[in-house]
C-alpha cells in the first residue's frame, strides 16, 4: 500500500461526558421484575410532607438547574407520562408533581463513550467571514452508555488556506421536539410492498389518501373503510401493519435559538431505540433550491435500517424510510444531484462490495449495479463509502473505506464517470489515511473513517473518525489526490 496522502490537522474533536440530555426514568423498567417499582415510588413521594417536598425540588433545581434547557417543563412532561399510575382521588399539589417528574427523570451523556464518523457540508450562515473562508457543519455519531448513538453536530471555519477553526460547543445539548409530518402516499406504499402487504384493505387506503396527508386526513380515511373489508380475517393484521408503517415517518425541530452544536437527534421510532449510526449528509441540488439531506443507520438491537433525513435549515429535520433492494444494508450515501434525470446512490448492498442504486418509480431503490469489489491486500474484507460522491471535473471522486487484516481500516479513492457513474474510471491504489500508531487504540483500534469530506478552494477536507472515539481533520490537494489515481477497467465489478 502506497503511503498515506492526506496530512493531519491538529484540531480534534473529543468525547465530552459533560454534554448530558434528560431522559425518562422508570425504576425497575430495564430489569427482569415481574412488577414495575413505579407505583410504590410514587406512593412515597406522595406522603412527603410539603416542607421536605419543596426543599427536594429546591434542591434538584440548584443542583441540575444550570445544565439544562427548561428543566421544568421537562420534569413536567416526565410526570404526565407516569401520572397514569396515580390513584384519581389523590390530589396532588404542583411541587410534588414537579418532584415526581424529578424521580422519574435521569441525565444521559450523549457522547461519554465515543465520538466518531463524521460528515461535512456547508453551513448554512456563511455571514461573518472572509475571503476564503468556508463554515461548514460537522455531523456526528455520539456514542453514549449501552453502545446507544445519536446525531450530533459541530460547526468549524476552513480557511483561508489550511487554517482551520473548530468552534467550541457551548450551551447545554437540546433533543429536539416531535412534530406533525406531513405524510407521502408513496413512502407508504413502498413500506407496506416492503413487507409485502397488498389486499384489499391497503388498496383502498392508497386510493382514497391524496399525495401528501396529514394525521387527521389518515385517521378519517382508515374510519371510513367499509365494514366488510374491516371484518375479514386480515383486517386487525392489515391495519396494524398499516398504522406501523405511516409512523414510521416523523419530523423533529429545535428551538431556533439553539446552535447547531447543541441539537441532538436522538432516537424518536422503535427502528431507531438501539441508536442512530453514520449520519452521511450532503447538500443536494435540485429544482426546488438546496436541501441537507442525509442517510443514516437505524437500529433497535436485533435488525438495522436505512433511514432518511431531508432539511432546508438544519433546524427542522424530516426522518423517512429508505426501501428496496439497493438500500438492505449499512452504508448508504446519496449524490448532490440527479444524474441525467436518476436519483443515485452508493451503496453496499452484499455487505461487502461497493455499488449504485437508483431510485425507481415508486421511491424504491433498486437493486445495485457492482461498481468496486474489494482488491487490494488492505481492503480484502471489505470496500464501501465514506460518504456521498463529490463532483470534480475529472469525475465523481468517491472516498472509500477497506478493511484490511486485523479488522484495520483504511480509507481509500475512486473516480466515476460524470455522466454515467456506473463507470469506474480510476482508482487510488493505496491509501489516501491510515491509522498512525495514536490511531491503533481507541473505542475501536485501528479504525479511521469517515462519513463525508468536501472540497474548498481546491482542498479535500476529510473529517474523520480515529480509533472510534475522537475525531479529527486531514486535507489533500484535489489535483494531487487525482494524479495519484491509475487508470481502471471500465467493466462494473474491478479486479
């Protein structure tokens, strides 16, 4: 393998266990009881007396007061999530309601494990800054207690030349709000072929839905199916299945007095409860104007999905589902644009070769087209994406990572064709980074990647993940990194 090309930057992004969310708590929930410990909680709190009671919250105030967002209504909405168990008669005042919130709330560190796998796009406020100068936003994969990941981001300012200044992320971190979506007929309809659910009852609910609908307009179509297709067999199976698929889809805003360094998506349907993996965003072109749009990796402990993210502010964040064949595992990168008409997108469907899959007709992606297997000695394991294609006049430059011996990892290069990516033109044939020896240990030794780089005044900013637990910044002249590539057959499948 030839020698690495980029050059490491000194700035790095670290784990910070100090950045905590508050979550719900119910004690006894994640232990094998057979009762739940909630109720004879709640009776205790209960018999408090009012001194004791305001003198706890008092001091639950001043202790965690500081290093949250509105930590009330945080607390109050955590007591109406429990109040269920609370006898009707028992008057409660509002301290002790506050207080119950308090017990059936924790603090979580988003990041106390890890903190890996990022992507790089354009901010969207480029005011304040000179020629030069570029201010991107910094996605990242924050790894907390239980392996559990969410979505975190980071803002830096690159330039001009190869100066490059990370802002500190200040202020308390926010999980966002749950919003009404405005729902798509056809993501539905994918969903539901996705598990090959097609009757009669589906049927009507497709015909009768316009192309995008609300709650509302769902809820009265499903009331008004006739009674004697809700009275087969397969109706109850068939309207579960339904419902699961509609929610499937949800939308999450932040305050906009938030930075962008304090938002955390965190995990909002049962497909995301183990976590939100490998954000790629990309800033696509299409008709309508720019919009962050991003793939993730859903996962709720035994399955993984390929999800979705579509934003025009980075502020309100639409979360969808990704079907098909070309989209069934980990890995998927969009392109910042169509291409000849076709929505494209790298993938690695077999879990080991890189390939493209185009969007059909009926928001499916299709089964991919092999564009690179694994090769080279460093790669032989496997080859896939470290983030969306970036458009040069040479080609699409496609960053790639190859797992080697020892589970080590590499990132490497290719080039495809501008009109027809199916065509691999060249190739990296050795590493643009390589773990140094401060990389071999980490959360994961031997690990650097990344999840997507851009190019700035004719640099290659790479972000990327090293041992799996810290992140850090390496740049290689465009031109120099293209000059370094070998010609590849044009056939689909290399080597």
């Amino acid at each position: 393998m030839t020698d690495t090309l980029a050059v490491r930057h000194g700035a790095t992004l670290a784990p910070d266990p100090r950045r905590v969310v508050v979550k719900l708590f119910v004690p006894g929930e994640d232990a094998a009881l057979v009762r739940s410990r909630a109720r004879a909680l709640l009776d205790r709190i209960a018999h408090l007396d009012d001194e004791e009671t305001g003198r706890l919250l008092r001091e639950t105030f001043d202790r965690f007061g500081t290093r949250h967002r509105d930590l009330d209504d945080t607390f109050h909405h955590h007591y109406d999530l429990v109040r269920h168990r609370i006898a009707r008669d028992r008057d409660l005042s509002p301290t002790t309601r506050l207080l119950i919130g308090a017990y059936f709330s924790h603090e979580y560190a988003v990041e106390a494990a890890a903190l890996c796998n990022p992507s790089m796009v354009a901010h969207p406020d480029q005011t304040g800054l000179i020629t030069g100068q570029l201010r991107v936003a910094i996605s990242l994969r924050q790894i907390g207690e239980g392996h559990l990941s969410s979505i975190g981001f980071a803002t830096a300012v690159l330039g001009p030349g190869l100066r490059l200044t990370v802002a500190a992320r200040s202020g308390p971190p926010v999980v966002g709000q749950r919003i009404a979506v405005r729902h798509r007929r056809d993501l539905l309809a994918a969903g539901l072929t996705e598990v090959d659910c097609d009757n009669e009852i589906t049927a009507t609910v497709l015909h009768a839905l316009p192309e995008r609908y609300d709650e509302a307009t769902f809820e009265r179509v499903l009331g008004e199916l006739p009674p004697d297709l809700l009275s087969r067999s397969t109706g109850p199976d068939t309207l579960e299945q339904v419902r699961r698929t509609n929610a499937d889809s949800y939308a999450t805003i932040f305050p906009a007095d938030t930075a962008l360094h304090q938002r955390v998506l965190w995990p909002a349907v049962p497909a995301e409860s183990n976590g939100m993996e490998d954000a790629r965003f990309v800033r696509f072109t299409g008709e309508s104007g720019p919009l962050y749009r991003a793939t993730y990796t859903a996962y709720d402990g035994r399955r993984i999905a390929t999800r979705t993210l579509a934003s025009g502010d980075l502020r309100q964040f639409d979360s969808t589902p990704m079907r098909g064949p070309g989209v069934r595992n980990k890995g998927v990168a969009l392109f910042p644009r169509t291409v000849a008409g076709r929505h494209l997108a790298l993938c690695r469907a077999d879990g080991e070769t890189i390939g493209l899959t185009s969007l059909d007709g009926e928001n499916r992606w299709r089964e991919p087209v092999p564009l690179y297997a694994p090769r080279d000695s460093w790669e032989l394991i496997q080859v896939g994406n470290c983030g969306s294609p970036i458009e040069t006049d040479a080609g699409w430059l496609v960053l790639t990572h190859g797992v080697g011996p020892m589970r080590r990892y590499a990132i490497g290069a290719l080039l495809l064709d501008l009109r027809r990516p199916e065509r691999l033109i060249a190739r990296l044939p050795g590493a643009v980074l390589s773990p140094d020896e401060a990389e071999q240990d980490g959360y994961v030794p031997n690990v650097v990647y990344s999840c997507g780089a851009l190019v700035h005044d004719g640099e290659l900013w790479l972000p990327y993940g090293a041992g799996d637990n810290r992140v850090g910044f390496a740049t290689v002249p465009v031109a120099t990194l293209l000059a370094a590539m070998v010609e590849s057959a044009p056939s689909g499948r290399d080597g």
